[in-house]
C-alpha cells in the first residue's frame, strides 16, 4: 500500500495518506492538518493526480479581538520568518500579526509582530 505525502501549506507538518483514505475522499471533502488546524479542501483525486485547496485556519486577533480565517493568500503576501512562524495583517484592524504553529497539535497561538 503506498502512502501519498501531503505538506501542509500553513506550517510544512508532512500529512500521510494511505491508498484507502484517498478511496474515501471525495471532492469538496475538508482534510485538517493535525499541526495546525488549517482546512484544505480536496479539489482533485483521480488516479494519480490529487490536489487540495487551502480553506483557511482560524486565528484571533490578539489586537482587536476579531476572529477571521488565515488564508494561503495573507501567507504568500505576509512575512515568513522560520518554518513554523508566518506573518499575516488583520482584516479588520490591519494589525500586523505573526502566527507560531505548535508542534503539539494545539493550535495556533498569534502574537502581534
């Protein structure tokens, strides 16, 4: 049985899936990284072409309070400083605001930059 190696685009966590999960992912169907929590939408999984699309991971800002959804887009405009740590700005207060990604599957922690 081989085994597909999918990096999370929001924090580099490698996610194993086997023949038999893909079998059962259809299109449209959310597989969540464990690291992180980001959501990433399966788009394509048909022989040997598999893809999935970046939904987004839910943060608060630690400025105003204000839940909003981290998407690969912020991620590609913001700052990257360490695997693990990326710098994304509020939606609502445009506070700049620097995201770590735990290794023990807590969650994200954000941390004004």
């Amino acid at each position: 049985m081989s085994i597909l190696e999918v990096i999370c685009p929001v924090c580099d966590e490698v996610l194993e899936l086997s023949d038999a999960d893909r079998a059962e992912l259809e299109i449209g169907d959310l597989i969540v990284c464990e690291n992180c929590h980001a959501e990433m939408e399966v788009t394509r999984n048909d022989g040997d072409e598999f893809d999935l699309e970046l939904m987004g991971i839910l943060t608060t800002c630690p400025n105003c309070g204000e839940e909003f959804d981290v998407t690969e887009e912020m991620l590609g405009e913001g700052d990257s400083s360490a695997q693990g740590h990326a710098v994304v700005q509020c939606p609502h207060c445009q506070a700049r605001i620097e995201l770590e990604f735990e290794d023990d599957g807590a969650g994200t922690a954000a941390q004004p930059a």
